[in-house]
C-alpha cells in the first residue's frame, strides 16, 4: 500500500474544468500542458502534470523536455517519503485509518459496503480487510488497483522530472508538506463517505476509457475536453471537497509563485493539470495579478 496519495486519487477523481481565460488558453490554440507565465523579460514556466502515466506515454510531449532543460528549479506540489521510510509510512496510514472502535461499516449504506465487496473480490481481496480505512485512503486504493487491473499505472509525470531532477543535481522546492496532503487525504469524503465509494465504484468501470482519454487531452493541451472528461466526476464524487482539494489549494499557491519574480533561477512548477484549468485555477489567478498567461 505504498504510494498511495492524493495526487494519484485527484487524477481519477478530475481536473478542474477549463475556461479560455486568455486569447492562448483555447483548445484550438494548444499543443501541451504547458503555460508561461510572464511579467515583463521575468518568466515562470508551469506544467500541468498528470500523477498516473503509464510508461506506454514516454517520452513527454516535447515542451515539458525543452523547458527542464532550461529550468534551474523543479517545483512540485510535494516531496513524497521513499517507500523504505517506514516512519512516514507509518504516519501516513495512521492518518487515513478509522480510531479504534470504527470502521468504513459505520459510514456507508450495506448496500455500497456490499458493492465493494463485490468489486474487491476479483483481487481476492474483501471489504472486511480494508475496512479500518477511511473512504479517501479506500477511494485512491480502488483507482490505483483498477488502473493497474487496465495496464494504465505509473508513477507518473511529477516522478518522473523527481527523479530526473536528482540525477541532474536541479535545485527542487515544494508548494505543500507532506503533512499537509496527508491531513487533507485523511479528511476527503467526510460527511459524504457513502456517495465518495458509491459514485468511485460507479466510475471505475468506465476508468480505462476515461483515463486514456484523459491523457490524449493532456498530451494535446486541449482544456475544453479535459472539462467535459473530468470535473463533472471530481464533483459527483465528492462535492464538498472540490473547495479543499482545488480552489483553496490554489489560492494558497499563488503567492509562492509570485515570490519565484525577481530572482536570477529559472522555475518549472509541476502541478496535477486540474490546477490549470478552471474557475479560480493558478493561472487565471495570476492572470487576474496581471500576469500574462501563454499556453505553448
């Protein structure tokens, strides 16, 4: 059970939806998942990331090559613990794990329970086993398990640059800790546990197609589909987390990118793709600051 965290659930889960916020951010006009974001000569590159890219995808569309080659810093929303750090592990399922004494049982309706049963029992697994786990940690469990069921698992495009990054010494920051992810995964789907694995368990069938066509409109930049693919099913999902997992998120990131101006490193912040896209998303944020915004 390693690995599991939010970015991977908030890719099946959706991008935020995409609007044209500037006369380059149509679908007509895009070729990748890649912004640059500039104020006068200072500029600041932003990639859209995708967290589940199978190794089928490689290599990247070209731009994402060309501006790491470029960049002296690698930003990235999080620096994930290595596998054999048992104490962070240890952490992190204590976090998205029920108090002794409740379980998923005392949260969803027999009848949801049941259907995750169900669906458990093609990896020989059941319900009973997953149980002391809350819906969030349950929900990325089910999305990781079916995209590997489907031949579509990967770390993905932020470890990837991860690991590039340290093979070529670049510089490497972070947006969040690792704590505050896990604060926020422990939290998904409160109040809505029985919708959250109701509507994933609803979803995952149909996760081959909407993965697959999820990272054609990444690849393409094209921001309408990724809107019409996925933040209709981050929303039926889980509504009342959209908020914390998007829109705050993105409020608190701006600044940080405003404050890579000014200095002599060239940055490629790397973001899951749903924080590109969208109403209040980082770019439309900063282009609101009077950036201006160019998608390449």
């Amino acid at each position: 059970m390693k690995n599991f965290s939010l970015r991977k659930l908030a890719l099946a889960f959706g991008f935020a939806a995409a609007t044209s916020f500037t006369q380059h951010a149509s679908a007509d006009d895009a070729q990748t998942s890649v912004w640059k974001v500039s104020k006068g000569e200072d500029i600041v590159y932003v990639g859209g990331t995708i967290h589940i890219l199978p190794i089928s995808e490689f290599p990247l569309p070209a731009d994402f090559t060309e501006v790491y080659e470029k960049s002296d810093t690698l930003v990235f929303e999080v620096k994930l613990p290595d596998p054999t750090d048992i104490a962070a592990q240890q952490k992190m399922m204590s976090k998205v794990s029920y108090k002794e004494g409740k379980t998923l049982k005392d949260d969803v309706s027999e009848e949801t329970y049941n259907a995750l049963n169900a669906y458990l029992s093609n990896f020989g697994a059941t319900a009973d086993q997953l149980a002391r786990f809350k819906p969030g940690m349950i929900a990325s469990m089910l999305v990781s398990m079916e995209a590997q069921r489907v031949q579509l698992a990967g770390e993905g495009v932020d470890a990837y640059f991860a690991q590039l990054a340290t093979r070529d010494s670049k510089h490497t920051e972070y947006l969040e800790t690792l704590d505050f992810q896990i604060e926020m995964m422990s939290k998904l789907g409160e109040g809505e546990e029985d919708r959250l694995i109701s509507e994933t368990l609803r979803t995952l069938p149909e996760l081959k197609s909407m993965l697959r066509s999820t990272i054609d409109a990444w690849r393409n930049g094209n921001t309408k589909k990724l809107d019409e693919l996925v933040i209709d099913t981050f929303k039926r999902e889980s509504p009342t987390s959209f908020e914390e997992v998007f829109t705050k998120r993105n409020h608190n990131w701006v600044p940080q990118i405003e404050a890579m101006f000014g200095d002599d490193d060239a940055e490629f912040v790397l973001v899951g793709a749903g924080h590109l896209v969208g109403e209040d998303n980082v770019l439309a944020l900063l282009a609101e600051k009077g950036y201006t915004i160019e998608q390449l």
